[in-house]
C-alpha cells in the first residue's frame, strides 16, 4: 500500500470458463486500455464492485476514480481524495481511506461515497493514524481499517457516517513495515503484518494464531494481499519476497509454496474459473495460479512500465483490471482457453 509506509457486459467465450477444472492452457489477450485521470505513478489499489459493475481506482497524486466497466471509460472521479490508499464497499456506499500527507496535511480519514448519488457525505477523521487496508463485514455492518502507523486494525460501523467502536492490536509490538492488508473469512480477521500472518477474533480483538515465516523484509513489507479459497480450505497469501504462501487457516502452518516472478502486493481470486492472480510491484505484470492443481501457471506482462501492483477481477465475464502505473490507466484482459 503507501509508500510512506513501506507497505474485489461479456459473455463467457464459447461457454468454456465454467467451473474450477482448467482443461487446457490459459492465455490472455488484451481488450481495452483505460487511461485515469492522473499522472504515471505508483497509485495503490483496483476493487471491483459486482453490484454495479464498476472498478474503483486509487489514484497516483490524488483521487479516486469510478470505472464503467461496459464503455471502459472512467464515469466518476473524486480529486478531494488527496491521499488515497484502498477502498471497500457495501450495497450503498464506498469507503476510501485517506492517509496524511503531502496533499492531505495531517487529515486522516475515512471518505464515504453514495453510490446512488456519487456524492461525498461524510469524511469522518479516523480514531488511528495512516488508515490503508480495508474490509467490510456487511451480515454485521462493520468496516475495518488497517491503520500503518498504530499497528493495528479499526473497528468502525458501516453507513453514511461511520462511528469508531474499537481498537485491535497487532504484532509485533515494533514493526518495521506495520500491517498491509486484511480480510474477514469464516468469521475469522486475517492480517498480514511485517512477515506475520495473524488470525484474530473480530469480537474479542484477541490473536487466536500468530506466525513468523522469516521473511526478508524489503521496502514494501514482507506478508501482503491473499484470498481464502473455500472449497480446498486454503489461505492464499503473497508476500514480497517469499514467493507465494498456500497455509492453513486454522493453524497458519505452510502447507505448500510456490514461485512467483517479482514480489506481490494484492494478490486476488476468480473462483468461477479456478484462477488466482497476484499483482506485483517489480515488474510490469501479474502471475496467476490454478487455483485447484495448486500450481504456478504463467506471467501476463502488462508493458514496460511498471508497477502492476494491483488489479481486480470480474467474476461472471472473468476479465482482469490490471492497474499499469507506469502508463496511468488500467489495462484489460480476456482470459482464453
């Protein structure tokens, strides 16, 4: 995520993407290249929102930007957004975070946007300093903030004006890179934070596993973005520089290891097609994964410009919003068998 801090219209092709069996060999063609209303730069994160379509995008410099996934042309952007880190969403709203800094002085916030109206209607000043990482509970209406610099996780209440509830502690007590991402499966918080994954009790705060793989820490952190894949009961995690991490949600023991090409930022999931995909800051591209065979399948390279740290993936026409930094758009991808 920052810098500052070292740290989801086609019709399927032919019918073939159904399922989780790859029968033959995926390649990917590109369909669009979306330019944002920004400037070349490292920008932070790419969500998609299956309740309208739309791919939401933090942007280098400032501003978020709200993407149309049928005319691939960008529909909104918010420039008062002047710090953006990531954002998540509920049926109503979207949640950006805004961390201090060079645009934003020493405001921190959680920015709320009405999808109905596409209008800011609150900027609420955040309990923690440098909110980033964020996940949604919507059965229990809670929105969790990864906040860099307190070491911690955010408990707020969803809506239009988000109130604070609680403050979950993470470890360790002294990190060097502070806590990333996290995402809430099985009623179970998973926080990646240095080279730790923890799993917490969302309703206690308290740390149920913790474990240490001994990464080497580089300036993006150690542990990063992960999916959770259900039917294999597998937590897919990406690190930096360890390549990728298959563990067990239970016990956060290693259960398998695989390559990747260049150290992962957000690392993502299409289960309809059995594909995983992990988004990279050292190269311009993203590596992607059978998920069901468990196995490295290739790298797509977005350019020459890199980074290609995030991106996001549409899960009913498959197609891939590969964020290219060095190009300022998102470029788009066609999975194929």
């Amino acid at each position: 995520m920052r810098l500052k801090n070292l740290l989801t219209g086609v019709a399927l092709l032919g019918g073939m993407m159904t399922g989780t069996a790859l029968a033959n060999p995926i390649t990917f063609k590109e369909v669009a290249k979306i330019p944002l209303p920004c400037q070349p730069g490292h920008g932070d994160w790419v969500a998609y929102d299956p309740g309208n379509h739309d791919v939401y995008v933090s942007l280098h410099g400032g501003g978020m930007a709200v993407v149309n996934t049928d005319t691939n042309t960008v529909i909104h952007n918010f420039p008062s957004v002047t710090e953006p880190n990531t954002m998540t969403f509920d049926d109503n709203y979207v949640y950006e975070t805004q961390a201090e800094g060079p645009g934003a002085g020493k405001s921190n916030q959680i920015i709320v946007i009405d999808k109905n109206t596409w209008q800011i209607v609150d900027r609420v000043d955040t309990v923690g300093t440098s909110p980033d990482g964020t996940f949604i509970d919507k059965a229990n209406g809670r929105l969790y903030v990864a906040m860099d610099d307190d070491n911690s996780i955010d408990e707020y209440t969803t809506g239009a004006h988000p109130k604070y509830i609680k403050k979950i502690m993470l470890l360790p007590k002294n990190p060097v890179a502070g806590p990333d991402v996290a995402s809430l499966y099985n009623g179970w918080i998973y926080a990646t934070d240095d080279a730790y994954v923890e799993k917490i009790d969302p309703n206690t705060g308290k740390i149920a596993a913790i474990v240490n793989y001994h990464l080497k820490l580089n300036d993006f952190g150690g542990t990063k973005g992960m999916f959770y894949d259900r039917a294999h009961d597998v937590l897919w995690v990406g690190t930096t520089t360890g390549g990728m991490l298959l563990i067990n949600p239970d016990n956060l023991e290693v259960e398998k290891h695989l390559k990747m090409t260049a150290g992962a930022d957000a690392v993502i999931a299409d289960h309809g097609l059995g594909i995983g995909y992990a988004f990279e800051g050292g190269i311009p591209g993203f590596d992607y994964y059978d998920i069901k065979d468990q196995k490295f399948l290739g790298t797509v390279k977005t350019g020459t410009a890199k980074p290609t740290h995030s991106g996001a993936v549409d899960p009913v026409t498959h197609r891939v919003y590969a964020y290219a930094g060095g190009e300022a758009a998102l470029i788009v991808y066609q999975p194929e068998e």
